[in-house]
C-alpha cells in the first residue's frame, strides 16, 4: 500500500493529517518533492476513489497554489491529464482550467525560463495548446465552451500594441495548431480565426485609415517579412520593435493583417507568386471554404453596413480569394447577388459595387471566363433596370444621378473592369468576340445617358479603348473624349505612356484595395493586379501624340475652276 493509499483511508475516516501534511509540503517547495514524484500518478490511478471535496482541494492547488504549468516538464503532461479527469466529474474546475490555459495563451510576459524568451511558439503557447488538445479529445462538449472563453479572455483592440499582437498571434498558432493535431472541428477552426478578424473590423471601423501613411510603418525596414521560412526570426524582431517604440492603432492594422496573411501561408500553403496555386488535399481544402465562409458572413455583417470604405479586411479576403480560384468565383457570385437584391438598402448595394468591381479588377486569379460572364451578368442587369425604369427619366443631370445612383454605379464598374482589364480581355480574339456582345451601345443610347454620369477621365479612356479596338459601340462615345485623353499624352515612350493612362483607368466610386496600396506598406507586395493598356491603345496613343507633335505644313489655296458658261453654250451651237 502506497503513501497515497493510507492517506486516502485515513480521509475517508475522516482524518486529514497525511492527506493536507502531502499536499502542503508540494505546496510550499520550490521544486516538486523528491519523496512524493508519484503524487499525480497515483492520483490518477485511484481517481474513481477520491472523493469529491478532496478533487476540489487538489484541483485549486495545481490552478491557483502550485500552477500546472509551473511544474517540471516530465510532470505538466501528469497534471493535465489529472486536472482533466477532475473536469470530467467537476465543471467548475473544468472552467478553471479553460480560463488558466486561455491566460497562458494570451500571456504577454511570462517566460518559464531564459530560453523560452528565444523560441517561438513559446513554450507557454505549446503548453496552452496541449491543455486544450487534452481537454477538448477527452471532453468534447468543452469545444464550445472553449470558444466561449477564449472570446471572453481575449484583450481589446484598445490595448496597448504589444498586448494585441501576442494573444492575436498565439490565436492564428493554435488554429494552425489544431490543423496539425486535429481536435477541433473545421467550424471552431473559422470560429477561433474570426476572434482575430472581428478584432481587426472593430479597429478599423473606430479609425479612419486615409489619415495614415504608409510611410511611417513598422514593416518598411524588413525585406523578408513575407517569407513563411523567415515568420519566426519576424515575429521575435516585432515583439522587439513593438516593445520599443510608440505604435498607434494604424500599426495594430497593419499587424493584423501581416498575421492573417502569413498564417494564411502557413495553414494552407500558399505561393502567390506562382500562377498555379499547389494541390491541396480535402481536409485543407474543405478548412480553406470554412474559413472563407466566415469571413464572407463577417464581411455582409460588418463591413458593408458601415458607410465608410475598409481597406484592411477587404485585402486580407482579396488574398485568401487568391488561394484558389474556386474562392473568388464563390465570393464574386455571392457579392453580386448582394447587389441585386432587392431587400438590401441601396447605399449597402452601392458599397458592395465598389468591392465587387475592385476584387475582380486587381485579383489576380479571376479568369477571363468568369468575369466576361460577371460582366455580361451586370450589363443585362443595367439592360432590364432601363426598362422597368424608363418611366422615371428626369430631365437634370444631378436628380437623375441621384434617383438612379445604383445603375449608375453598376454601369460604370462595367466600364471600369472592360477598361482596367483591355489587355487581357480585349487582346485575346475569343475573349474581344464575347465583349463584342456586351449591349453597352444600347445602354449608352439609352435615355438614361449613363456616360455622362461617370468619371471623365474613365469615360476618355474608356471611349479611346473603343475606337483603338473599333468595338461595335463606338459610333455612340462622344468623338470628342479620345482627345481629351491624348491631349495630355505627350510621350514617345510607351512605359511613360502607360503609367500616365494609369491615372485614366480610375472610377468615381472608392476602390479599396488601392486605398490600400497607400495605407498598408505591404500590399504592394501581395501580387494585386496593375493597370496593363493593350497595345493598340498604347499606339493609337504614340500616333496621335507624334501626329501632333509635327509642325503643321501650309496649304496653299486651291484655285476655283469656275465654268464658261458662254463657251459651253457654243459648243453646244
């Protein structure tokens, strides 16, 4: 019989001496003692046999007097599975040791030793991640729950910098970490994700991105930051440069959206700077679309209801459409059926057009296929809104724009993605076959004149874009646009001229991801699409700018020839 088994009978004769003289000298030492290493194993051996009040007793010693985690290292993996199947009989310790591993993971300062302050994941992360991963496998009602209390512990975005990254971090880590060691369903996955984004749109719904500049950014210093191999030596160095320096709530965005990005990379393996994404397996994929399916939910939820533009999630949802194309495609449909209902308010319908049409425009991933056919799909749309509403044409330009701000909006993002992508959709012949077909001439002749209500830069480009390709509606732009687009092109080199066009390709509607460009130092950096003018455009603009750049010659008058009308009668004679 062992020590713990004559103490254990003695407590339930209702003697506590041994019992409390054990529990006090682990209590009070400074190192686990020697004489009673077999504690925990032998508690779990008689687990069944302990009483309740006494599981209690042991509990709140190893959550509050003698913390588990504080153990030696061959003892933590003992005292979590005791601690565990005291939750099984107890729920209150089991939410003590939910809130215990849920403090260690969002723990800022605690190092357990000097080495841990060099390691990352840090060894209280690994040890938070395996006191879930026990609980959850032996409890799996506690997912939940878990959730629950995670959500609960999580510090507010208004908390200092540091304190936002470290918890934000170690929640990414555990959702990578439960891929690996699968204990938790797909759904909590997304669900542990979300905390982090839902922490990014309630920052940058209280801050007004375009008062910040890139600038002055943490990241501009690194050159590797976006390497999965390089993540690790990364986060170490932030956790520095945050410690040291004074950052505002436009650094917290960035650092958001920099760990969302590079967990992104992790989890599902990402290279963008291949055309053709890696296969990925099932499980992947199907952890992939629920994370992209809670994301979509907390956009339609958050985002398009608040009047001012975002720029940080919509690029974090830009980059995770960019992990395969399935995932733009679902995200574009689900944008524009957002658009054409009718239930919606306008203004949300309007907003959603700008994300829509500025996705599509710089997403790298988006097959011609698919836009032509969202393109057709949302000049039909303009094509049915002109019949049903050919009763309401105001005559003033301004009562129109505002009676009809949604046709509008649409038809131009129509102009602005055939103008923003000419060079792939009008430089292939199937592809300039299928925009020949777009009704935009019965639109532009409309009484509507939806022309006149864009942007007249946009309009110029757009009109030169036609006559260069000689698309079917050009007989209906206004002849005088093209030369308001060359009046300012002056250049015999066509990179010149292609970044001066640049300025053109720009609708009146925000375009969020090239806000971002300005705002997030490293969206440059995520393979957005640039503006590419096709060749016949870039020469239709080298000829006209040479043609007039050549001093015009002087005619001389021609002569009249008039007729002898006295000689013809003559002749006649």
């Amino acid at each position: 019989m062992t020590t713990l088994d004559k103490a254990l009978a003695e407590y339930a004769r209702g003697e506590h001496r041994n019992i409390d003289l054990i529990l006090n000298e682990i209590k009070t030492a400074k190192q686990f003692p020697v004489n009673h290493q077999n504690f925990l194993s032998e508690c779990l051996r008689l687990i069944e046999e302990l009483p309740s009040n006494l599981m209690l007793v042991i509990a709140n010693l190893f959550l509050t007097e003698k913390q588990w985690f504080t153990l030696e290292p061959r003892l933590i993996d003992q005292c979590i599975c005791l601690l565990t199947c005291i939750s099984l009989h107890n729920s209150s310790v089991l939410n003590q040791l939910l809130v215990s591993a849920c403090n260690l993971l969002f723990s800022v300062d605690i190092h357990l030793s000097d080495e841990d302050k060099h390691r990352f994941p840090s060894q209280c992360f690994d040890l938070a991640a395996k006191c879930l991963h026990e609980l959850v496998l032996a409890i799996p009602q506690a997912e939940d729950q878990v959730l629950e209390v995670l959500k609960m512990y999580l510090p507010s975005w208004r908390r200092p910098v540091k304190e936002v990254f470290v918890p934000c971090c170690n929640l990414f880590a555990l959702s990578h970490w439960a891929l690996q060691h699968p204990f938790l369903s797909n759904t909590s996955v997304s669900n542990l994700m979300n905390l982090v984004f839902m922490q990014l749109i309630d920052l940058e719904a209280h801050i007004d991105m375009t008062d910040y500049s890139n600038q002055n950014s943490i990241f501009t210093a690194a050159d590797d930051f976006l390497e999965t191999s390089s993540f690790e030596k990364n986060v170490l160095q932030m956790l520095e440069v945050l410690g040291a320096s004074d950052s505002n709530e436009h650094s917290k965005v960035e650092i958001l959206v920099w760990l969302s990005i590079m967990y992104m990379h992790l989890m599902f393996d990402a290279l963008p700077k291949f055309p053709t994404p890696v296969k990925m397996n099932k499980r992947e994929w199907s952890q992939l679309c629920s994370v992209f399916r809670c994301m979509r939910t907390r956009f339609f939820q958050y985002v398009l209801p608040v009047q001012n533009y975002f720029t940080a999630f919509p690029l974090i949802l830009a980059f995770v459409c960019s992990l395969r194309p399935a995932v733009v495609v679902s995200y574009a449909e689900s944008l524009w059926n957002f658009v054409k209902d009718n239930r919606q308010p306008t203004e949300s319908r309007v907003r959603c057009v700008a994300y829509l049409s500025d996705t599509l425009a710089r997403s790298n991933y988006d097959s011609n296929e698919v836009l032509l056919e969202l393109l057709h799909d949302m000049s039909s749309w303009c094509v049915e809104y002109t019949y049903f509403q050919r009763g309401r044409v105001f005559g003033q330009s301004s009562q129109m724009s505002a009676e009809h701000t949604l046709f509008y909006t649409v038809f131009e993002a129509v102009v602005y993605l055939l103008t923003y992508r000419q060079a792939d959709l009008l430089g292939s012949r199937s592809s300039r076959e299928s925009c020949v077909l777009l009704p935009l001439g019965q639109l532009i002749n409309s009484p509507f004149r939806p022309l006149n209500h864009i942007r007249t830069e946009l309009r110029a480009l757009f009109c030169a874009t036609a006559s260069a390709h000689k698309l079917n509606w050009t007989i209906f732009v206004p002849h005088d646009a093209p030369e308001l687009l060359l009046s300012g092109l002056r250049d015999d080199n066509a990179d010149v001229a292609s970044s001066n066009l640049e300025f053109f390709a720009i609708p009146s509607f925000v375009c969020p991801l090239r806000r971002s460009l300005s705002t997030i130092s490293f969206a440059s950096l995520l393979h957005l699409r640039g503006f590419t003018p096709s060749r016949r455009l870039i020469k239709a603009c080298l000829d006209k700018a040479s043609t007039d750049s050549r001093p015009k010659s002087k005619h001389t008058k021609l002569r009249t020839n008039h007729f002898n009308l006295k000689a013809l009668a003559k002749l006649e004679n």
